[in-house]
C-alpha cells in the first residue's frame, strides 16, 4: 500500500508503509542475537527480522508462557 506523504518544501514522497524487503546487506547470517522484550510488540518484530537475516535468535520477556507461544510462532 502506497502511500504519498507531504512534505514542507512542496514536493510529496511516496512511502510503502508494510515493505518487508530489506535493502541493505547486514552480514548478519549465522550471529547470535539476544532480544529483551521479544514475545510481543515492536520485541517481537525486531526478533522476526532477524530471523528473516539469518541469526540465531534468542527472545526474553517476563511471562515465560508468552515467550513459549511466540518461540512457535
């Protein structure tokens, strides 16, 4: 979904608000990350993204039961 954006100087951008591709090469294929607050929320995007890098990703929060359900997912 596209979406053109104002900006002061006069001139509109346009924005895709739900791109999942990233365009930039992160090397990060096989490193370990460690997520606080991954069961949930933005946490969990940033875990997801991750996972879609490459990394090995471990997730904490401070309900055990959210951290099992969202290690499924």
């Amino acid at each position: 979904m596209k979406k053109k954006r104002g900006c002061d100087n006069g001139q509109s951008v346009e924005s895709d608000r739900f791109r999942k591709e990233s365009k930039v090469e992160l090397a990060l294929e096989g490193k370990v990350a460690l997520v606080t607050g991954g069961s949930k929320g933005v946490g969990w995007g940033v875990a997801d993204a991750l996972v879609a890098e490459g990394c090995h990703v471990c997730i904490c929060s401070r309900d055990e039961e959210e951290v099992r359900r969202a290690a499924e997912e």
